[in-house]
C-alpha cells in the first residue's frame, strides 16, 4: 500500500505542481489549502506524512505544526516544513517548531521527492541498525520494532527524528558522540541538514524526556557533542 501524504499549501499552482508530482511517484495524495482544512483531514484519518506550507492564511505552519506535536494522536507525525524563508534562524525555528524536514522555495520535484522518501524511510524503521530488540536504561525503555518510547512504563509521545535521536543515543551508552555522529546515524546521507540541528533536536528530546526527570541522562560534553548516561 503507497504512503498517504497531505499537501498543506495555499497556492493552487505550488499545490498542485507537488500533488501531480508525488501521485506521478507512486503515493497517495490529499491536498488543504489551510490549516483549518487540514486539521479536518486529519480528524478523519492519519496521513503517513505531511508537506506543510509556513506562510498560511489566518494559522501559519510554524502554529499548525506545533499544535500537531502538543496533540498525543498527531505528535508522532513526520513534517516537511516547505517555505520561502532560507535564513538559518528560519530553518532552526522550524525545527524548533517540531518540523522533521525543511525544505526551502524554489525547489525542484526531484529534490521533494528524496526528502519525502528519506523522511518517510527513516519513520518506518528504527535507524541504521538492524536490532529490534528492546533496549532498557534508566527507567527508559524503547521498542525499535513498535517504535515505543516507555519511561518508568508510562509511554512517551517522540516525532521520529526524536525517536530515532533517542535510539542512536541508547544504542552507545557512555560514549561521546559528536554532532557530525548524530547527523550520521540519526539522518544518514541527509546533506542538507546543519549540526546545529542536532542541537535543536536534542533539546527536544529532553524536554519529552523531562516529566519523568529522564532529561539527565542525555549529557552535553563540552566541545564534544553529547553523551547518554547508562544510570
């Protein structure tokens, strides 16, 4: 069965130039022009992942895409963040907003659809390993097959840049492991993403972490990169 993808853009021509595009590779399209219509899309049934425009009449992306992350049922969805805005502090706020991808206008369809392959591989399985054993350390236990975050058994709500940040982190228990690492394991060949990304994906993985003081086990290593505390 082909992924599903919502196409959330205002502009006819944008959105239909990407629909034809991404029904032309094999997926399933559904369009909205707003957030509004988007959100009653999505009230009927999930997508597999979501093109969301930013500059969105009366509701942005940036405000749809957080309250997408904020609501248990859609926290999980893979977003590709698209707009005209290329500065790096732009492209940071995205992410912060909890956006999976950023892909920055004009872009070409080919360059669309390896973004939206990519994101779309990297939410159905774990990472690059192959191990789908559960993995338990300090109170967490993460489940690569389900892609089931549990801390002290009660289930957490990751994206799957999250998630996969968080495997990556509990597969090398007490190792450093550099930004340049993390965007290896965790993005694989995804050139276009910076190491500060990292960052930002790190600080929201301690904030989902946070409600059962699990926070602690991820540790900044000074001019390193971070290390997860197997205690």
């Amino acid at each position: 069965m082909s992924a599903r993808i919502l196409v959330v853009e205002d502009e006819p021509a944008i959105r239909e130039l990407i629909a034809v595009n991404l029904r032309h590779a094999g997926y399933s399209v559904a369009e909205a022009g707003s957030a509004e219509d988007a959100r009653a899309q999505l009230d009927g049934a999930l997508p597999d992942l979501v093109l969301l425009d930013w500059m969105l009449p009366r509701q942005s992306g940036i405000d749809f895409a957080k309250q997408l992350r904020a609501d248990p049922r859609t926290a999980a969805l893979p977003i590709v963040l698209l707009t005209a805005r290329a500065q790096e502090g732009d492209k940071l706020q995205g992410f912060e907003t909890g956006a999976d991808d950023y892909v920055t206008k004009p872009f070409s369809p080919r360059e669309l659809l390896a973004r939206v392959r990519a994101l779309l591989r990297r939410a159905g399985h774990a990472g690059a390993a192959n191990d789908d054993d559960p993995i338990e350390i300090g109170g967490l236990r993460l489940e690569p097959a389900s892609m089931r975050v549990l801390a002290d058994g009660m289930p957490l709500a990751l994206s799957p840049t999250e998630f996969r940040l968080l495997h990556c982190f509990m597969r090398n228990p007490d190792r450093v492991l550099s930004r340049a690492r993390l965007l290896d394991s965790v993005w694989g060949d995804h050139v276009y993403i910076e190491e500060r990304t990292v960052d930002v994906h790190v600080r929201r993985l301690r904030v989902a972490l946070a409600p059962g003081g699990h926070q602690r086990l991820i540790e900044t290593v000074r001019g390193g990169g971070y290390r997860f505390l197997p205690r």
